[in-house]
C-alpha cells in the first residue's frame, strides 16, 4: 500500500502535477489541501481521474481538501464523509479496506489563532475516539490521519534561519494539542521512518530560494495507528517535486 499527502495551493494551477504524480506513484490514497476550487472549475479527468474513486469536500476561494481512492485497492466506493466539528471544509473521510483514512488542513493561525487551536482540539478527540474504537473494541478499521497540520512538532522541524520568538506554528500551546494525536496512539511515520534527519522538511516560504535551499518547515504528516504504522517501510518528502510550496509526502507500507 502507498499514500500520498500533498497540499497542492490551489489544483488548478497543479492539476497537470496531480496526474503526473498519480501516474508516476500510483498510489493507493491519495490526500489533497487547499484545492481552492470546487469540482465544476476543474476538468473532469481531474475531479474523477480513471482508477480512482474520489471525493472532494469545499473549494471555491478557500481551501477544501480532497480524497482519492484507488479502485483497485478498493474494488467498491468508500464511505466518504467529514465529521461534524468541520465547520470549514478542512477534513474529508473515508472508511477503506478495514481502515478509516482522512485528509485534514488545520487552519494556519495567523487570522484566528484560537480557532486553529479549537480545531485542533476538535481533531484530538475525534481521533482519540476513533482509534478507541479502532484498537481497544477490535473494530474492523484502524486510522491514519494525512495532511497539512499546520504545526511544526518540534523545534528541529523548523530550520533554523525559520525560526522566530513566540512564533504560529512553534507555540507550546499549540504543540500539545498536535501531541494529543500522539497520546491517541498515532505514529508520525515521517520521523519514525527517518528518526535522524534535521533536514526533513515539506513547506517552503516561496521566497529566497528557500525550497533550493531547504530551509523549511515539516508541517505536513502522515499519522497512523499502531497496526498500520508497524507496517510503514519508506517515507519520502518529495522536495524537487512540483511548484506548489508543499512537497508531496509518499509512506509505503508492506502487505500485512
């Protein structure tokens, strides 16, 4: 199995990008952010590409996030849905193949810092919910959570030239809601997978050259609960991939 997470900033202007990365990894999910259109503003091979079931939540002039499923990992559509503190198109699910799957962009900050921390909140106890009933009751799923959170979980994850005092996505109060996911039970399968590397970034502040230059941020994730994450074999940030600020995030997995 591979999944993909990708904030693509806008997929009218990646949408030649989306299809080349899908026929270049062919990925079993794919997870996308801040699609800022809505499915009639985007050509159709797009909105349902051949292979792929797909949903997608929101658009327009805002975010919305998307969700693709390969449908020869799963032969008959998913149940796609969003759960009920998703007051803002930010968070699309799917329950696919014994597992529940969803493609999240937390709200940055800078405009409304308490309604990233709200959602945050909100986003913590949906999983710890989820993976509750998941783990614990020996449901038939297990969770992975894929996206732009929007939260650098460790001061490492900022470079250094990045990093300033009492800065939106470092602040304390806003880390131990991220840790929340982590107390649930998710793995963060970027760093389990290369536990050592300080220059493990995906976003780049679209001046300077900072993307050549990598000096970024690692602010997008792909978390999973434990019967998954033992499964995680490779994890990629795909820096030189595309023009978006984002790089794609790839986490192969072995068969179970």
């Amino acid at each position: 199995m591979k999944i993909v997470t990708w904030n693509v900033n806008g997929i009218r202007a990646r949408q030649a990008q989306v299809h080349e990365l899908l026929t270049a990894e062919e990925p079993d999910i794919v997870c996308l952010q801040e699609i800022k259109a809505t499915p009639n503003q985007v050509p159709e091979l797009l909105v349902s590409p051949e292979g792929y079931w797909c949903y997608w939540h929101g658009g327009g002039g805002y975010s919305g996030v998307a969700l693709l499923v390969r449908r020869a990992f799963a032969p008959d559509r998913p149940s796609f849905s969003h759960p009920s503190f998703d007051h803002e198109e930010r968070i699309v699910v799917a329950d696919v193949q014994g597992f529940r799957v969803a493609s999240v962009y937390v709200p940055n900050g800078g405009k409304d810092y308490e309604a990233k921390l709200r959602f945050l909140d909100a986003l913590a106890a949906w999983a710890a919910d989820t993976t509750e009933t998941a783990e614990t009751k020996h449901a038939a799923r297990a969770l992975v959570i894929c996206g732009d959170l929007n939260v650098a979980r460790e001061d490492r994850d900022v470079h250094p030239k990045e990093r300033k005092p009492n800065q939106i996505g470092r602040r304390s109060d806003e880390r131990a809601q991220l840790n929340r996911l982590f107390d649930a039970g998710l793995a963060d399968l970027g760093r389990v997978l290369d536990p050592d590397n300080d220059n493990l970034f995906t976003f780049w502040a679209p001046w300077r050259n900072l993307r050549q230059r990598n000096i970024g941020w690692r602010i997008d994730y792909i978390l999973a609960s434990p019967r998954l994450a033992a499964r995680a074999v490779a994890a990629e940030s795909r820096r030189e991939f595309g023009t978006s600020d984002h790089a794609p995030v790839i986490i192969g997995f072995k068969q179970a």
